[in-house]
C-alpha cells in the first residue's frame, strides 16, 4: 500500500487528482497511530495493516487531510464501533478532516459494516465510512483496469475464490499465478510499480511446493529477457538476492536463539 498509494487513492476516490496533490507526496503516521491506541494488546503484530496517512490536498482550505485505511480479514462484530473509536481518537488530536477506507479481504459474504449508530437518551451519533468487500469484485473488470492498485485486489480476489477451494489443483492455481504475472508484466507501468507489484503477487500467493515456486520465479524470469525488460529484469534478480539473505540471516537468527533455549535446558537440568 505505501509503494502504490496514489495508485490506491486514485482506485478508491474519483477525480482524486483533483482531489489530492499526488506531487507532495505522502506520509505515513504508523507510529502516531500506535501512539493513539495505547491500550490495544500487541498493537504491532495485530494491527500492522492499518494506516494512516497524511495528504495534501488541491481543494479546500485545509492545506492536508487524513486518509485511515482499515484492512479488515475476519469476521468482528465490534468493528464499526472500533473504527469510529479510531476515527474521534484521529480527529480529535490531529483537528484535521479525515476520511476512512475499510477493505475487507474476508471470505463471509455478509460481512460488510459500514455503519456505527449510538442512541442514549436523545444523544445519537450516526457514523458512516467508505466500505470495499473484495470477494464481491468481478475479475473481469479488475483485468481490464489501467490501475496498478487494481493487480492488488486481483491478487487477493482469486486467493479468496481459489485457494484452498475442494477440487482446484495446484496446477490451476499455478496457471492462475502466471497468468496474473503475464498480465501484469504485459501493462504499461513503471518499473518499479511492476517489481513492487510482483513481489505481492510472489508472497501473497504462496505455493507450498518449492519447486512451484521455483518453476514460477523461471517463469517470470522468462518474460524479461527481451532488451526493453532487462532494467526490470535485473531489479528482480536483486531483490532475489536480497531476499535470499534476509531469508538466511533469519535462520541463523532462529538457529542461535534454539541453542541458546536448549542450552539454558541443559543448564536447568545440571
């Protein structure tokens, strides 16, 4: 989402354009909002797809705004009220217009809240934010979409379709996979949107089968060896690489940490 946000905001608000100044950038309040919500248990590890982020507008007369986006994967019967908690917790520190986009990536199809409602005694509140439910998106038209962000929903859209599903082969999924890299590769994006974009597309649809995985990295690579793919060819062989390392120092990371749980064992028993 950081990579691609004027891709998002672009996919999710018309004539965002207008609405936005894409040129100043973005910046993203990760650790203000940790900061908001000091009695939320593991916030990191549990909330780490929310964000908020501050744009700066072209309209009106505030010179920036809030855009809190709540990515929402399961089933929560308190999550309107915890989202209007969010937003007068956001508006009241920051007194600054601010906006909310929930995308839920669950599969219960009626699952979708978009409304927090509070009555007591004549004292009401009527709390209404943008909404997205992916599994309710036709692949056709996110195929056909000229958004980059569009790649992203797609991803997900055929994980929540497919994956796991009785009767799908991981043949199909496979081919799936391919043909979602092919499509991606065949649009006229940046580079760098294409490598930042593959990249979801290689861990968000994960094969357990490495030589899957394998097969499919071949594959890509494959596609990019003509003259005008090598820049693109040769950020993915990096990044490759790159993950390759972060890979290993992990193992080695988690290897010294066993040895050391074993070792304090051994000295208990002693």
């Amino acid at each position: 989402m950081e990579n691609l946000f004027d891709d998002f905001l672009r996919f999710f608000f018309e004539k965002a354009d207008e609405l936005f100044d894409m040129d100043k950038g973005f910046q993203f309040l990760d650790k203000e909002l940790e900061q908001l919500f000091p009695d939320v248990d593991n916030f990191q590890a549990s909330k780490f797809v929310d964000k908020l982020v501050k744009v700066y507008t072209r309209t009106g007369k505030e010179e920036w705004m809030l855009v809190h986006v709540e990515v929402q994967g399961y089933y929560d019967v308190e999550f309107a009220q915890r989202v209007f908690t969010y937003f007068y917790r956001i508006l009241d520190k920051y007194s600054k217009p601010v906006t909310v986009v929930a995308v839920f990536t669950d599969k219960n199809k009626c699952f979708k809240p978009d409304t927090y409602e509070y009555d007591c005694l004549g004292t009401t509140i009527h709390f209404r934010y943008n909404t997205y439910k992916i599994l309710e998106q036709e692949q056709a038209a996110l195929e056909k979409s000229h958004n980059p962000f569009s790649i992203v929903i797609l991803t997900v859209l055929l994980a929540l379709k497919f994956s796991g599903k009785k009767g799908i082969s991981e043949e199909y999924l496979y081919s799936l996979k391919l043909n979602l890299a092919r499509n991606l590769l065949e649009r006229d994006f940046p580079k760098e949107k294409i490598r930042n974009l593959m990249f979801f597309l290689k861990f968000y649809l994960h094969f357990a089968n490495n030589a899957d995985n394998l097969n499919f990295e071949n594959e890509i690579y494959g596609f990019t060896q003509n003259e005008n793919d090598m820049d693109l060819r040769e950020m993915l062989l990096e990044y490759t690489k790159k993950e390759g390392r972060e890979e290993g120092r992990e193992e080695g990371r988690e290897e010294g940490r066993e040895e050391g749980r074993e070792e304090g064992r051994e000295e208990g028993r002693e």
